[in-house]
C-alpha cells in the first residue's frame, strides 16, 4: 500500500527494544501522569472543582488528601494540577506554594520557602534572612492584605499551598504555620487553597483545637478499594505499549505477548501473591521495572518465567539473604543464640554465653568443627553486631565488658531455618544441630 | 539639620510687655508675646500668638506642633499658659487611618487637628522654639526640600478623615500686609512667604533664618540676587535671606523636575515672570525672576494676596509635578489675542491629547472623578472654558493624581508617554513665543499678572543640581494582583456557597447579642471615661469571639465617626502570629506609632508611653487574641499587658480572648491574675437553635436549603462541638454535593437531606473503618493477627515476633503462602504508617512492639462485613 507503512514494520528490532524500555521506564521511574486517574474519579472532580474554585472565584479552601503510601495521593493532585493549568483562566491567576514536611522540618524554613516560591523576597531583601526571628507571618501571609481594602478577595491572586507530609508540620512549634494559614483561608484576606497530602488517618488528632475549628474538614480519602481483576487489568495496561508506537507491528507482538502473560497461571499466581501482601503502586512498579531489565534483543518480550523471577526477588527475605553470606562460625554462633533464645524464652545473652552454648555443641557432637580461639569468636560476634543481626540491649551501657554486655538476636527461627536449608556446603552436623530442639 | 529640641541649657520664660487684657472671671491676664531667653544664644526668641511652634512631647525627634492662639498668665504670674491649636505630625496619626491618606506621606507633612477633646492649653514651659508651616494646596506636590524646620499642612485631621484645609486657617493670620507691596515685582510664593515672615521681624525667625543662612551661603549668591532683582538694587537684609532661601528651595525642586521629566532636554524651556504692565517686558531678557517649579508649591496662597504664576499648559518643566497649575491655562479667558494663537494650536494637537485622555481616564475612575469635580469649580471661576480644554484638563490632571496615589510604577509609563506629548507642544511654545509674550489672566480678576516664557537654556543651574536618589519605595511585600478578575456566582447554589464562607462577614451577628451589649458598654465605658480595664474572654473554638469584638470595635468606631463618642486607636494581637511572645511589643508599637524597635525597647517605649502624662491622648483598645500564647516562664508581656491599663495615665482597655475558662488561675502566678481582674466573660458554644438562626441569617432569603437539612447539620454539630465554622463547613459541603447530584432533572435544586447527609458522613466518619475494609489481605490478616495476639497475652501490646507467628498460623489456616519476615515487616509499617497501628521505630526490627490505633471491635467489625 504506502511506502511508510512497509518502512514502518522493517524498524530494526533493537531501536524497538530501546523505545520500549524508555517508554516503560518512564512510566515505572518517572512517574509519569496517566491520563485519567483510575478509579478515582469522584476524587479528583471533588479536588479539581475546589482547586477551581479557588483559582477562578478566588474563595478560600482547604484540603486534606489522606491514603496509604502508594495509593496515588500524589498523582491524583498532580493530575488535577496539570488539568487546572490547562485552563487559562487559572493559569493566569493561580500562585503554588509546594513544601513538604520532610524538607521544611520548622516554620521559619517553612516561610523562607514561601517567601522563595513567591518571589517575595527580591521585595523583603535580605530582611528575611538577617532577622527571620522577627515575626513574618503579618508580612507574608497577612501583608496581602494589609495594603488593601477588606473587599480584596477578589483583587489579589490565590495561592495553592501544598504541604506534602501534612502531619509533619503539626510538629512544628505551635503549629503556627498552620494556624496562620487556615487563619487566611478562614478570613477575606488573599485567597488561599491549603492542600495537605498525608498518609495518616488520625491526623485532624494532630491539630491542636483552634487550628482543627479553622481547618474545613475536607478530606479526600484514597483507599485502594480495587480487587484483584482491576490489579490485573493495571499491570496489562501498564506494560502495553500506547497506539501511537512507531513501529505498529512490534508494538501489536509486544501487546498480544502481555496478554498471554497475563493470562497465564502462574504469573497470575505471583501477581495475586502480591497483591495480598499490597496494593501499593510503587510496589508494583517496582516489581514491573525487574521484568522490564530483562527484555533484550535476543528477548525481546517478557515471559512468564522473568516475571517470577523478579516476584521472587521482590518477596525473598532480606534478612535471610544476608545469613547467606555469613562465615560458618559466625553462621554457628547465631544457631547457638537460637538455642539461647529457646531455653530462656528471649532473655538477651552476652558473648561469653554464646561462646560457652558453642563449645558444648564442640564438645558433644561436632566431628567436623574444632574450637576457635576467643579474639576470633569476639571479632565474628562483633561482625554480627555491625550486620544488626544482634543488637545490644538498650539499658546496657557501653561501660560494661564487650564479652558481657548484653544482646538481643535481631532474628526469627524461620529465617534461620530459610538460611540453613540454602547456605551452600553447611557440614551436616551444625545442620543437625540447628534442628535439634535443644542444643 | 537636627533641632536642638530638649533645653539641655537653662531657659528662661517671660512676657514680653505689658499684659493686652484682664480677664476677670477667670483671672487671667493676655500678654502679646513670650519671650524665651536661652543660655548661650545671644537672641531670645520672641513668641507671639498666630505664630507656630514646636512643643515638647514624647517623642524627643518629633516635637508636637501647634499655632499659638492666645498667650495668658494669672494674677500671681506663677502660671503662663498658652492656648494653641494643635497640628498632627504624620507618625501620630495612626498607621490604619494613613491608608485614607491614598498616598504616601510627606516625612514633614503635618495635618490642622480638629479632633474634639483634646487640653488645648499648654504651659508655656513646654514650647520649645518656633516652627516654619507652609500651607500647601492639596494637589501641589512637597517641595523636596530636607530642610527639618518647615512644615507642610495640606489637610486637616479630625482623627476619622482627612480634609483639605482652608489656607486661611493655617496662614491667613500670620499673614502681615501684602508683600506684593513690598516687592515691586511678581514673586513667586516662596519669597511672599518668607517676606513675611522676615518683616514680621520676630528674633525666632531671625534666629532660624540665620543659621540657614549660614548653611547655604553659595559662591553664586550675589549673581543670583542681581537677577532676581533687576528693578530694585536695594535689597533690605530680609529679601536676601528669604531669596537665598528661595534659590536653595529652588534648586532642590528644579532637580525633582529633572527626575521627573524623563529625556533630557536641550532646550528646556524656562519661565519668567512679569507684571502684566508691558514696561516691564522689556527688560525680561537681562533679568527676569525666573519662576522656578518650586514656587509652585506655595502657590496656594490666598489668590487676593498672591501673584500667581501662571504658566502655560505646554510647559515642560512644570508639568510633571504641578497638575495644579497646568490646568489654570484653559480656564483663564483668553484676553491676549497671542493666546487664541496657542488655543488654535491647541485645538489642533487636541485628538492626540484626547486620545491620551480617555486612555488615562479610563484606567483610573477616582482621577476623572476629582478632575471633573475640579472641573466643576473651575467653572464657578470663568465660564470661558473651551471643549478643548476639557480633555487637556483631564490629561493634566490623572498624572498628577497617579503621583499622589504613589503608584511609581504606571507613572513611569505615563512620563514616557507624556515626553512625547511634550515635546510637540514645546514646538508650539517656540512658535507662540516668535509672535509675542503670552499673558494670562490669574483666577482673581482684581490684580492682573501676566507672564511672559522665554526657553532659555540655564547650564549653570543645571551643574548646581545634583541627582537626589529617589526615595526608596517602601518595600513591603505583597501578592501581585490578579491578572484575570473573580468570577461572580452564577446560581443560587454558589451564592448561597459565597454567602457560607467563613470569611464573608456577615452585616451582624445573631445569637450573641448579650455578649456583643456587655463587651460593648464595657468598652464604651471606659472609652467615656478616660479611664483603662482589662477584660478576659473565653469560649472554645467557633464561637464567635473574635467577631463578637471585632463587631463591637466596628460598631464603636462608627460611633465615634458620628462624634458620639470620643476616638480611639484599635490595635489587635494575636499570640498565634508571633514567633515569640514578646514579639507582642513590638507589634503593640508598630500599630500605635509606626516606630520599628526591638522587643526590649519597645516595652521601654510603651512602658513611658502609659505611664507618662500627655497633652491630646486617645483611648487605645487593645484586643489579644490567644492570649495563652504569650505565657512566658516569668509572664513578663502578660504582667505588662494588665498593668499598664491600671497606670492612670494610660487610658489603655484590653480586652484577652483564649479557649479555657480557667486561664487565670491555671497558668497566671497571682500577680498577674490579680491584675487581670474579674471582668470575665465566656462564650457557651452554640446551641442548635442558634446554629440554625447563623445559617439563616448568612443565607439572607436565598432560598438553597431545605428546613429539615438544616435543622440536622445545627443539631448534629451543636451536639458535637457549637463549632458555626464547621457548621457552615457543612453546609458548604453540602451545596457542591448538591450540585454535582443535580443531573436527574425531578431534583428541586435545593440541599437536601440526603446532600447534608453525605456531607456529615464524609466530615465526621472515621475512615478507619473503611481503611481496614480497603487494606490488602496481608494487612488485614496482620491486623487479625495483632488481636489474637492479644487476647492470647491478655496485654494491649505484642512484639512483632510473637505477632508474625500467630500470623503464619492465619496464613495458613487461610490457605495462602505464608510470607516472609520481610515481607511480615513492610505490612505492619504499612499499616503503621497509616496510624491503625501503634509501632516502635523500625529499627527494631522484630522485637519492635506492636499496638492497635483502632479499637478490637471496630477491627473485627470490619474485617466480619467483608
């Protein structure tokens, strides 16, 4: 038919292989918007009228944005952002004001930043920064009006706040912050739109009384509500290739080889798996993005087999893998603080403890294993410690010998076992041993 | 030039001659003038009544000014008093009331008080020296001068707006005979003004003229005297002291114009001045008095007395700074035929003048407003007035009234704009001038001045002016203004949404009727009276404290507006707003004076000002808001804050508004308590009647809700809380669910029961509940786990490890694969995170201990209805 067309479907295949990998990368890194937030509609038309509202007729709002991590808090206001925006009318008007609790960990950053994301401060100078222990708030955040008439809320441009980690700032001293900023919103002063983005349920707890009357008491909850089916209709939609790829017959091989990978047993199996432990989207992605670093070349979609693999690596014991790379004293030392934990029902233990349980396993059993001196018992114990395999109790002090402070084994029996079954080359006898009810 | 305010030096006060009158019933004797003798200064200064003068006050930098009146004396000559009338310095008019002012103050500005109540009689210890007031028109702009010793009135001060004052309440009476007599020429303003006051002869204005004199002595003095004065070579010693003083204003403003005209010009066009008697025109080239543009600034002479300069509308050097001025030439009758020539010109450049007109208009309302009003005045004086001037006469004016709203920036366009004008009429000058001098007739009809405009270039002046820096613009920042206006509701419901806003302030406030009366007859009292109190207010969140004061003070302030009773300052603040309590100082200063100062010294300062005695002082009404806040360990700034009002000077009411009843006695030692007082006051939340009525009255007849649906929002929040802020919260709510529902057409459009309903569940609901019904599998069998555990313990508390085994038994029973300790671990973070659960930090790993946020049941409930 067209030249193009015939053009198209002859790409080679490693330019297909590298576009598909940036677009998916993208997606799983980036955190690219999707066009629609799925399933959270109601959401995002409530967020999206207020955020309007507030750029458009200037009314004072405030917001909280409350879901687990990963349920897509974030991404549901970035996406009601990004469609405000595209409104000229709010465009024109709307001021954003994004911090978050982590970085603006006191109020007087917190208004610095305010006053940098304003562009205030080529106004106020340096006086923000020689004598920021002078009061602001009036300057900043009620200087708006100060200059005009009551009458104003319609004159001067509305501000979106955005505290991210929303629960963070009521630590502040007071919570002056946000008393001053629901204070506005609350007032006919400079229309505001305070959005807090947290994951914490009890947060309105937080608020001491004055700042909770001043807070509306909007909340947007995000729970993940979704079943499995929609969990697997996401990961489909996520791998798919969008229509728009250049090289339609390799974006229709690739769609139709997710299809049949979804449907598969297995990775259904795995999917499910992980799905009841989360329905975190960053878990996913995560788990998305190691099947994704295996296409290649000469492979160039993902099997079913890839994406075990990477559910294996995402769910295998961390703790457990580290047993692995332990020294077979060492690995000896921890089965002999297991049979301490057994016999004194989690008592903590000191090294000379588990030195003495080690010898009397020596002594009994052991064909395979002879002693060590105890400069070298004390050098893998103390290996373990910087492992935070055992930790110390928290009343010992540091005062007390090395041999005799008290530790606690930062380990459950199952993990051990998991460690044991795999270690590569474990003498039979420490396995024995292990499995032994007492030592 | 600093005053030398405080009589460090011994001085001396005595009348001056034998008393004028006796008067009998009050025993007192009228004298003609003071004499102050102050050591070390060979003079003594004389003062005599009409005459200004500075007297002592708090502030040592800014003496108080006033016009003495009457000077009197009683029979034993212990007592000498003066009656005066007092003038406000700019930094005693409070700040909020500056804002009336429409533009930015003049450091020397001083406003004629016709405040009442205020001790008019002054003892006369008290003055310090004579002062030098100028009264300037309203739209004549300051003279840029520096000089400390002379004032400016443009506007009267009665402490609720400020008036144009009439000239002749400022000067008329310091006025001597003409000085238009003594000068055969036509002077400009200035050198009237200190004509006069040199041939009063007071040794007070010797004194001051003298030592400026010695300040401004130039090289290029003897030149500048023969121009001023071609016809008379005799000058007494006053005219030279008053034209050096004239030369010196002269420069100064000279140089403002050249700031305010934007290019350079090469041929600036400069204007003289001359009686109208053509003899006098022939000379005009040797030695004219040129008038300078900063005569322009005591143009406001009684026009009788004054011979105005008149100067054409096309003048360039003028024109930025005198809009006064520019605007005279179309309203004079054309009596020179030379005139109509400039009046055809005229009416040729008028469309781009008109164009430029109905620009500028359009872009300020309140110019055209005053322009026109002007133009109305304009017309009471001559009916002359051609259509041509009526566009130019906007044009003129709408610059000049940009300047005194201060708003830089736009007039920076404008004089761009208008160089450009300018320099097409400039053409026109040179063209009139070619044919003969130009002459006008001034508003009064009885003295006849003309003027005559020669361009000349003057370099020589032009060196003397050095560049005065702008004065900074006063850095506050601010949110720019939109650039798109709000959008108005476009139906009920978002009207009734506007109207719900905790922010709209409603036109009175129901159901706090008790609260409003006591605070109010409190305050009024005390206002009455003269006298201080404190007053403490309580109540929880939402109950219209605030308003309830805020209210009052609005109402207060109107009746002091409609004199009937006495004015006072409002300050209010607020302990949430401060970083530190004792910030409250510094606030409580900036408010009352204007003054920036460090917390240590502002309590100095305010601890002075309550303490002392002074002359003209007003009742402040303190409001501090959560007054909790501003608890220090010593409770200094709360121990001031009642203290000062008990000072019987201080005419101090402070009203305190915090949460608890019991403040007082919880957190006060009893010093400060015992000061506090009794007056308590405390605000019961509201019930679900008067939730009802709040809603009603902010609705004012729009008709959006059903009765039902409110009565349920007021009677759940009046059981929850009698929070009215969360109570219209709801309603808000409700009217966006409201509308978003409205898409079935049988809806009546009005909130319903089923909308406040949503609106309730959605603001009160735990989301607990609904979290543990979303989580994922894992975390639910966690959670489930957690309270086996607990049961299995009999404790409210586990470790992670014992909870991870009853959950591998769950996993199990359940059929799925049990997952690992990892994986154990981010499940209960998870839910840790989300605050259903209670952990220890996460580097503890398993031994970290577990409890529930939640309570079992509401756990078990959940996890049952799933």
């Amino acid at each position: 038919m067209s030249k193009r067309k015939v053009k198209d479907v002859h790409r080679p295949i490693g330019e297909c292989i590298t576009q598909v990998q940036q677009i998916l990368r993208e997606r799983f890194c980036h955190q690219q918007l999707p066009d629609r937030p799925e399933g959270l509609e109601a959401q995002y038309k409530h967020l999206l009228e207020l955020l309007r509202r507030s750029a458009i007729q200037g009314e004072s709002n405030s917001v909280l944005i409350v879901g687990p991590r990963g349920a897509g808090k974030t991404m549901l206001l970035q996406c009601v952002l990004r469609d405000l925006l595209q409104e000229k009318e709010a465009q024109k008007n709307l001021l954003q004001v994004h911090l978050n609790g982590l970085l603006q960990t006191d109020d007087r950053i917190a208004l610095k930043e305010i006053t940098r994301q304003l562009n205030l401060e080529n106004v106020v100078g340096d006086k923000v920064f020689v004598s920021v222990q002078t009061e602001y708030y009036e300057q900043i955040l009620e200087n708006k009006t100060a200059e005009k008439s009551p009458g104003d809320r319609s004159s001067s441009r509305p501000v979106l706040f955005v505290l991210d980690e929303f629960d963070l700032f009521a630590h502040h001293k007071n919570q002056t912050l946000l008393y001053n900023l629901f204070d506005v919103s609350q007032s006919a002063q400079t229309p505001v739109a305070v959005v807090g983005v947290t994951c914490r349920l009890d947060v309105l707890e937080l608020l001491e009384k004055r700042v909770k009357s001043r807070f509306s008491h909007r909340q947007i909850h995000l729970l993940s509500s979704f079943g499995f089916s929609e969990y697997l209709q996401t990961v489909r939609t996520q791998l798919s290739l969008p229509d728009d790829f250049t090289d339609r017959g390799f974006a229709q091989d690739w769609n139709s080889s997710i299809q049949t990978l979804c449907e598969d047993k297995s990775v259904e199996e795995a999917l499910q798996r992980h799905f009841n432990s989360s329905k975190d989207f960053r878990s996913l992605h995560m788990l998305l993005m190691l099947c994704l670093s295996r296409v290649s070349v000469s492979k160039p979609s993902i099997k079913p087999a890839d994406l075990l693999d990477a559910s294996r690596l995402c769910l295998c014991d961390a703790k457990a893998n580290m047993l692995h790379g332990l020294s077979i004293l060492e690995l000896c030392l921890i089965i002999a603080m297991k049979h301490l934990n057994d016999v004194y029902e989690g008592e903590p233990f000191n090294l000379q403890m588990v030195h003495n349980e080690f010898k009397k396993f020596l002594q009994r059993k052991s064909n395979s294993m002879y002693n060590f001196e105890q400069p070298v018992v004390m050098k893998a114990f103390e290996h373990l410690q910087q492992l935070e395999l055992i930790r110390p109790v928290d009343g010992s002090s540091a005062k007390t010998q090395r041999e005799f402070q008290l530790m606690r084994l930062m380990l459950d029996h199952s993990q051990i076992m998991e460690a044991l079954q795999k270690y590569p080359q474990c003498p039979t006898d420490v396995k024995q041993w292990a499995m032994s009810a007492f030592g | 030039m600093k005053y030398f305010t405080r009589p460090r030096v011994k001085r001396e006060y005595r009348w001056r001659g034998k008393p004028l009158s006796f008067n009998r019933k009050l025993k007192t004797y009228d004298y003609g003038s003071l004499v102050i003798s102050v050591e070390g200064l060979p003079r003594p200064t004389i003062i005599i009544p009409e005459q200004h003068i500075l007297i002592e006050g708090d502030d040592e930098d800014n003496p108080y000014v006033a016009k003495v009146i009457r000077l009197f004396g009683d029979e034993s000559g212990e007592q000498m008093k003066a009656v005066v009338q007092w003038f406000v310095r700019v930094s005693e008019v409070p700040l909020s009331k500056l804002k009336l002012l429409g533009r930015e103050p003049h450091p020397q500005e001083i406003f004629h008080y016709q405040g009442r109540i205020c001790d008019d009689e002054v003892n006369v210890e008290s003055i310090l020296r004579p002062v030098q007031v100028k009264h300037l028109d309203s739209a004549t702009p300051f003279p840029n001068s520096d000089d400390k010793d002379t004032m400016y009135v443009k506007l009267s001060w009665d402490s609720k707006a400020f008036r144009v004052v009439d000239s002749a309440l400022v000067e008329s009476a310091c006025e001597p005979a003409s000085p238009s007599s003594q000068l055969p020429h036509a002077v400009s303003g200035v050198e009237t003004e200190s004509l006069h006051s040199a041939t009063k002869l007071s040794a007070s204005k010797c004194l001051s003229t003298k030592r400026r004199n010695l300040a401004t002595r130039t090289p290029g003095v003897c030149k500048k005297l023969e121009l001023h004065t071609p016809e008379k070579k005799s000058i007494i010693g006053e005219d030279v002291v008053s034209q050096l003083l004239d030369k010196e204003l002269d420069s100064k403003v000279m140089l403002a114009h050249r700031l305010s005209s934007s290019p350079p010009q090469p041929h600036p066009v400069t204007h003289r001045l001359t009686p109208i008697n053509k003899a006098h025109r022939s000379p005009v080239t040797q030695g004219t008095i040129r008038l300078k543009p900063s005569t322009i600034a005591l143009n406001r002479l009684p026009p009788s007395k004054m011979n105005r300069p008149l100067l054409s509308a096309r003048e360039n050097s003028t024109r930025a700074t005198n809009p006064s001025q520019r605007k005279e030439p179309q309203t004079i009758k054309d009596e020179d035929p030379a005139l109509d020539v400039i009046a055809e010109e005229d009416s040729k450049s008028s469309p781009v003048l008109l164009v430029a007109a109905t620009l500028r208009s359009s872009q300020r309302k309140s110019a055209l407003l005053v322009s026109s009003r002007i133009r109305k005045q304009l017309n009471l004086l001559d009916n002359q007035q051609d259509l041509n001037s009526d566009g130019e006469d906007e044009d003129e004016f709408v610059p000049s009234q940009k300047e005194l709203n201060g708003c830089s920036e736009e007039d920076e366009d404008d004089g761009e704009e208008e160089a450009g004008l300018d320099s097409e009429e400039e053409i026109l000058v040179k063209k009139g001038r070619g044919t003969t001098a130009v002459f006008r007739t001034p508003r009064s009809k009885q003295k006849t001045h003309s003027l005559t405009r020669t361009p000349r270039k003057n370099p020589n002046k032009k060196q003397i002016m050095p560049g005065t820096p702008r004065t900074p613009h006063q850095a506050t920042p601010s949110i720019p203004c939109r650039s798109l206006p709000t959008r108005q509701p476009a139906n009920i419901l978002e009207e009734a949404r506007a109207r719900l806003h905790v922010s709209s302030v409603p036109e009175s406030l129901p159901c706090r009727e008790q609260e409003f009366q006591d605070i109010y007859s409190f305050v009024e009292s005390k206002i009455i009276d003269g006298t201080g109190g404190c007053m403490y207010i309580s109540g929880v969140p939402g109950t219209g404290k605030t308003a309830t004061v805020h209210e009052v003070m609005r109402c207060l302030q109107h009746a002091a507006d409609v004199d009937e009773i006495p004015t006072f300052h409002f300050i209010e603040i607020n302990g949430m707003k401060m970083t530190d309590p004792h910030q409250a100082y510094v606030q409580i200063l900036q408010n009352l004076t204007g003054q920036k100062a460090t917390p240590d010294h502002a309590a100095a300062l305010l601890d002075k000002r309550f303490n002392n005695p002074a002359p003209r002082k007003q009742t402040t009404v303190l409001l501090v808001d959560e007054l909790d806040l501003l608890w220090t360990r010593k409770q200094n700034v709360m121990y001031n804050l009642f203290d000062w009002p008990t000072q019987r000077h201080a005419r101090l009411v402070v009203l305190t508004i915090a949460n608890t009843m019991d403040l007082p006695e919880r957190i006060m030692i009893n010093r400060v308590a015992s000061r506090l007082g009794l007056t308590r006051m405390s605000f019961q939340p509201y019930s679900f009647k008067q939730l009802q009525q709040i809603i009603m009255s902010r609705l004012n007849k729009v008709k959006a809700f059903e009765e039902d649906a409110l009565q349920l929002v007021s009677r759940k929040v009046a059981a929850l809380s009698g929070d009215a802020r969360r109570c219209l919260d709801i309603c808000r709510r409700a009217t966006e669910i409201c509308e978003h529902s409205t898409t079935n057409p049988s809806a009546t459009g009005l909130v319903g029961m089923s909308h406040v309903m949503e609106a309730l569940n959605e603001m009160f609901s735990s989301a607990y509940i609904t979290a543990i019904k979303c989580a994922s599998m894992q975390e639910q069998l966690f959670l489930r786990a957690v309270i086996a555990e607990f049961r299995r313990l009999g404790l409210e508390e586990a470790t992670f490890q014992q909870v991870f085994v009853q959950h591998q038994a769950l996993c199990r029973l359940e059929g799925l694969q049990p997952i690992s300790v990892s994986e154990g671990l981010a499940v209960c973070q998870r839910l840790g995170a989300c605050r259903l659960l209670l952990l220890e930090p996460s580097r503890l790993g398993v031994l970290q201990r577990v409890r529930l946020n939640v309570s079992q049941d509401d756990v078990l409930y959940a996890l049952k209805a799933d």
